[in-house]
C-alpha cells in the first residue's frame, strides 16, 4: 500500500488517516460481534474493520486470504483464517513512514511496540515479500526502528512511539514502580524487562526479511550497531553471579517496587544466583513474568536457531564476518550447553541455575518447551521431546489444566485455571498425528467466544470468559498454524490434498 500526498518521499501517519475515517476503536470493536456470520455451525463473525479503517492494505495479502477461503472444508475455519490473518495489518500499523524508513507497530490493545510480538506478528507474511514488494518496505522500515531501539537499549523489550510519528508516548502505570539499571528514558522505552526472546525477535524478523528479499541495505549502521549490542548483552548475562573472588557480576538489574507488575527481583533487583554454563541468563519469561531461575531453555534454544539464521545472513550478503563468528561460537556454545545441562532422564527443564537447580514446567508463550520443533531447535520425533512433550500436556506440567471445554498450558501471568489458546497452536506445530492436530485445532475453533479471533487465555470453568480481546500476535501465530498445515497436512484442513504455500 502506497502512503502519499501526491509528492514522492511524502508519507503520513497511518494513525492520522485512521482517525479521519472515524473508524472505532478495535479494542472495543473486538469484544462483540461485528459482520455476516459464517456458514459453519458456530458462525462466527466477520471481524476485519472496513477498508478505510484498515492501517495496511496488501493485495498479496488479500490474495491468501482468497485462495485459503475456496480450500478450506469447514467454513467456521475459513472464517477464523479471514479474521486472524490480516489483523496485523488491518489493525496494529500505527506509524509509517516510507521516506524516512520507520514503522510503529503495536501489540494490540497495549499501544507499545514489543520486539518479541513484533517478530511474531510477522512471521506468518514472510513468504509475500518477495513478490510484495510494498509489504517488504514495511518490514524493512519495522527492523530499522527496532534497530534504533536495540543499539540503545539492550536489555528492554518494549517501545514507545518513534518522535518521527508524532505520537505521544503512553504511560505505562506498571513501570512507574521500578528501578532499572541500566537507566532508560521513558519516553523512549515503555517497558524494560529484559528477556532473551526480544532480541531473538529482532534477529527473526531480521533474517526472515533477508531470506525472502536478499536486500542487505537492511543491514545499515544502525543495524549492525543493535547486532553488536546484542552480542554485549550475550556476553554480559552468560557470566556467573560471582567471579573467582566472589566479587558479584552485575550488568543489568530490574527492581519492581510494590504495585509494579510481576513484582520485586530478588537479591537487588539481580534476580536468583547462577553458575556459568554456556547458556544465557534471563531475568523474565517470555510472559514478562519473572523467571525463577535465569537460564530459560526455550529462549536459549531460540537463541541457538536464530544466531545460526544471522551468521548465514551475514556470510551470504559478505557482511561484518567477525559478527558471524560471533554467532557461530555462541549458536553452538549454547546448543551444547542446553544439552549438557537442561535434559534429565528424556525430560527437558524449563529452568536451570548451573548450580544444580532445575524446574520443570513450560509457559504458554513461545518461546516454550512445547515449541521446540516450532523454534527449529530440533525434530518433533526426536525422543527427548517426545517424552517431554507427554509430560507437559498433563498433570506432570503444574500450569496445564483442563477443563470440560477448553485445556491447555497457561503461566502466572493470568493464573493457574487459565490456559492459552496459544499453547494449542504450539500443539500443533509439533505433532504429525492426525487426531491429535484436529482435537487442538477444534479445540481452539470452538472456544473463540463467539468472536471469531483468539483471545490470550480463556477460563476452563467459564469459557466465555477470556483475556484480551484483540492480541495480534495469538492471531498471527493461530493463522501461520493453518498455513502450516497447509504445506505438510492438507488433506485435514483442505477439499483435496494438495499443498499450498503463500506467494508460490
């Protein structure tokens, strides 16, 4: 979609022009139904806003849209694929700016810009930039602002609007409690918790950017100064708590104060003790939560995958070799370390400390254990996550549950009886049974609260009660599952059993 006034390198707000078409506000927009039902037995509604209220237009986009609707067999499906696939784009392009290469993009019904959501929000879309080449400018102009970010703040995860945009920044009520040191700016950063899968997220977006398009101007100075910081920040939370002397290592410290969200870190804001391993601490779950212990598997494995996509982006544009080297030692420092120290008896642990402690549970949110085979990290057959996978999907997990309805993993971040539809799409990502892809898929189609879009969590003991109304990223992911499934399982979603991938 071209944003102009008629004069080249003149963009304007996409926020601008939303609110000149008088559109609603998608957060209440989202929580009743809007459109014609579909045809299916729970028909659902048509809930994409009206083309003027739209933030991005895409025809390759509209394209997919099509061609999955005349495949898919169950029109309730359909319909969920025709809400969940656009909606990043319909809803959550706050700020574009060609010209000056800038893109605000927030999470949904929190006006901030996640790096981790981000990268997810996206993923779904890679496969159209080739062919697209006005969505690719979006992409690209997404990473450069995060580059911003990153090369400044390392260690938070979450942004505030770009000056460029003329957007004021929001308060964030939960941050007003907390020290962070390194200091930040809040009017640049909305929230600095730092978690390892943001910067995977940049990472992400970044190389699945370049693998679609091989447009190597993405990686400019500003780019490559976020790599490098990225790499400071490897260095610094892979050190244990105490050197040889027993002098305390301390790079980065939160301390949530009362009334801030997920509350105080422990030991001055330094979080549990750790011994060196190879793997990288963490101080939060990719849920914000904080982690008990700091070296989360899934985020390093995350790590591992997505420092090996970087080195071979680097090496194939013949860009900045010492930063690919950088990649390849630590991709492969970590993958060792998490299978040396994380896997007991065929059982991954969530958490360890290198001193011997280790918890085993999973989160919801991807980066999970669950979403391993999603993360490239290994082969959904392989035993250990075979084995593993059974225990999270049962009692032996503490935040699994099930309802008569709805099951699933969930977090802290709800509570306990509150499962993610997300962990169901995660699910699904790493089976290859029939039955079991099905029950997950129809697990989630039915437990949309008659609003044809997926909620965070949802109640076991009251499925029409449910978290978030308009969270993108749980869309995306829900519609880059279908798309999944297009590829490897026609013949379960599909009128026939021919694959089909976007943009081929």
């Amino acid at each position: 979609m071209k944003l102009g006034l008629g004069v080249a390198g003149i963009a304007i707000s996409l926020a601008a022009a939303t609110a000149q078409a008088d559109c609603p506000d998608y957060t209440t927009y989202a929580q009743s139904p809007q459109g014609n039902p579909s045809s299916g037995p729970l028909g659902l509604p048509y809930m994409r806003p009206d083309p003027a209220c739209r933030t991005f237009n895409s025809t390759s986009v509209e394209k997919v849209i099509l061609d999955m609707k005349s495949r898919l067999k169950d029109p309730d499906v359909a319909r969920l694929f025709e809400n969940t696939f656009p909606n990043t784009l319909d809803t959550t392009v706050k700020y574009y700016n060609e010209g000056e290469n800038l893109a605000f993009i927030i999470t949904g019904d929190i006006t901030a810009q996640w790096l981790r959501d981000t990268g997810n929000q996206f993923a779904h879309y890679h496969t159209l930039l080739s062919i697209d080449s006005e969505l690719a400018n979006l992409v690209k102009a997404v990473i450069n602002n995060e580059a911003r970010y990153v090369s400044q703040y390392p260690y938070c995860g979450a942004f505030q609007p770009p000056p460029e945009s003329g957007l004021g920044p929001s308060i964030n009520d939960w941050a007003l409690g907390v020290l962070v040191n390194p200091p930040v700016d809040n009017q640049t950063v909305f929230e600095c918790k730092y978690e390892i899968d943001s910067l995977c997220g940049f990472i992400k977006l970044s190389s699945s950017y370049y693998e679609e398009t091989k447009d190597a101007s993405m990686m400019n100075a500003e780019w490559l100064a976020a790599i490098d910081q990225i790499f400071r920040v490897i260095n610094e939370q892979s050190q244990a708590s105490f050197d040889a002397d027993w002098n305390g290592i301390s790079y980065y410290n939160w301390t949530g104060l009362p009334g801030s969200l997920a509350g105080a870190v422990n030991n001055g804001g330094n979080g549990e003790p750790k011994g060196y391993t190879g793997m990288i601490g963490t101080h939060h779950r990719p849920s914000d939560d904080l982690s008990t212990f700091a070296f989360l598997t899934p985020a390093n494995a995350m790590l591992s995958v997505q420092l090996t996509n970087l080195a071979t982006m680097l090496d194939h544009a013949d860009v900045a070799p010492d930063l690919s080297s950088q990649a390849k030692h630590w991709s492969k420092t970590i993958e060792q370390a998490i299978w040396e120290h994380t896997v007991v008896d065929g059982i991954f642990a969530y958490e360890t400390n290198g001193l011997g402690s280790r918890y085993v549970m999973d989160d919801a949110n991807v980066p999970s254990l669950l979403s391993l085979p999603y993360l490239g990290f290994l082969d959904m057959n392989h035993p250990d996550y075979v084995k593993t996978k059974k225990m999270l999907m049962s009692r032996g997990n503490p935040y699994y549950v099930k309802g008569k309805s709805f099951n699933g993993i969930g977090g802290p971040h709800i509570d306990v009886w509150n499962p993610w539809p997300m962990s169901q799409v995660t699910n699904i990502f790493g089976t290859n049974d029939d039955e079991e892809i099905l029950t997950s898929l129809y697990t989630i189609v039915n437990n949309t609260g008659g609003l044809g879009l997926i909620h965070e969590s949802i109640n076991i003991y009251n499925v029409s009660d449910y978290t978030r109304p308009w969270f993108a990223w749980a869309n995306s992911y829900f519609s880059e599952m279908l798309l999944d499934l297009a590829q490897r399982k026609p013949h379960l979603i599909f009128t026939d059993n021919k694959p089909y991938t976007p943009g081929q």
